[in-house]
C-alpha cells in the first residue's frame, strides 16, 4: 500500500507540475491545480500531498473528493464549471469517450517514460495516449469451496474458462434443487455490486 501512495503522489506531483503553467521566475510558479479524487479512502493522502506541494512551489492545489460511488455524476457538474478540474480520472474507454477532448496527449512525454508498464494505458483513435494508468484494480472470482462441493465440485476442476463454464452451467441449471446459483454478488446479496 506505500508503494502505492508512493508512486501515486509522485505521478501527482508531476502532473501538477506539467498543470501548473510558467514560472514566473526561479523561485514562485504561478497558476494552480484542482484535483478531482475519486477514492474516498485517499482522500487524506492526497490533502497531505497538495498542502505539501502548494508549500514546496507556491502553487495552489485545490482537491476535492466526491462521495463513494459518484465520481461520473461529480465529474460531470464539476467539468460544467467555469473552472473545472484540470486533474480528473479517466479510467475506462467510455470515460475516455466521454472526456477525452479535456485529455492532453502524453505521447512522448516525461512522465509516460517513467511508466513500467504501458498496459493500462488509454488511447484515442490515432493511437494518442490520453490517460495514464496509475492505479489498477481488478476483482476476480470468489469461489465458497463448500458450495462448490455441495454441487459435486472442487476447485482443481476448474482450470480454464471452458471448465468455469460448464460448471457454472450446470450449477446454475441445478440451481432450484441446488438451493443456489452459480454466481451472486459479493455480499451475496443485492448491496454489492
């Protein structure tokens, strides 16, 4: 997790610095930064980091964090403001469609050759890089072994997505005798998503 924070707020401080504007000169840049956070759970780390930049550089660096689950609603409002946030997430294809002309292109740039990896990486039709994965996150399959069992399963039988498949199919297929389905959320309820 510091590895993360780490990482995260060096990339944040580049960026800011590439947001910031001209210096006027070798010791005051003008300009600022607003920041729009979309993980609640940084929201104290990105606070630190941007009291401590606006004190490293003299620049303002404003950061706002929408609630939990409201990010696309908040970046919509806020990027109908006169001052909108030049720091946003843009972390799937549709975001991309939907804000990719508020996207610099970071084709060449510095911090895109800082990057270990260009797989997270977003790309507009002309193969510009429009936003740089800085974070991934990714959910993969929870499997409760005891009901697996209970279907006349174990996990060494799934090995590939074929045998997910037809396990799947046939749990679900059994589902009324079974008592339940092959798939459910998290929670095993309709609260998670």
């Amino acid at each position: 997790m510091k590895k993360f924070f780490a990482m995260l707020l060096a990339l944040a401080m580049v960026l800011s610095l590439a947001a910031c504007g001209e210096k006027k000169d070798d010791t005051a840049a003008t300009g600022s930064v607003y920041y729009l956070n979309f993980k609640p759970e940084a929201d104290q780390a990105w606070q630190d980091l941007a009291k401590l930049y606006t004190e490293k550089t003299g620049v303002e660096v404003k950061v706002e964090t929408a609630a939990s689950g409201t990010y696309s609603e908040t970046l919509t409002a806020e990027m109908g403001k006169s001052a909108m946030p030049t720091l946003f997430q843009c972390g799937n294809a549709q975001g991309l469609l939907d804000w990719g002309d508020y996207c610099l292109d970071f084709t060449g740039s510095q911090v895109l050759g800082e990057m270990t990896t260009s797989d997270f990486n977003l790309t507009d039709e002309n193969g510009a890089v429009k936003a740089i994965g800085y974070c991934y996150e990714a959910f993969g399959i929870i499997v409760n072994k005891a009901l697996l069992a209970e279907a006349g399963y174990e996990l060494a039988d799934i090995k590939d997505f074929e045998s997910l498949k037809t396990i799947a199919e046939d749990i679900h297929a059994r589902k009324d005798a079974l008592g339940f389905d092959a798939f459910s959320s998290a929670g095993l309820d309709g609260s998670s998503s």
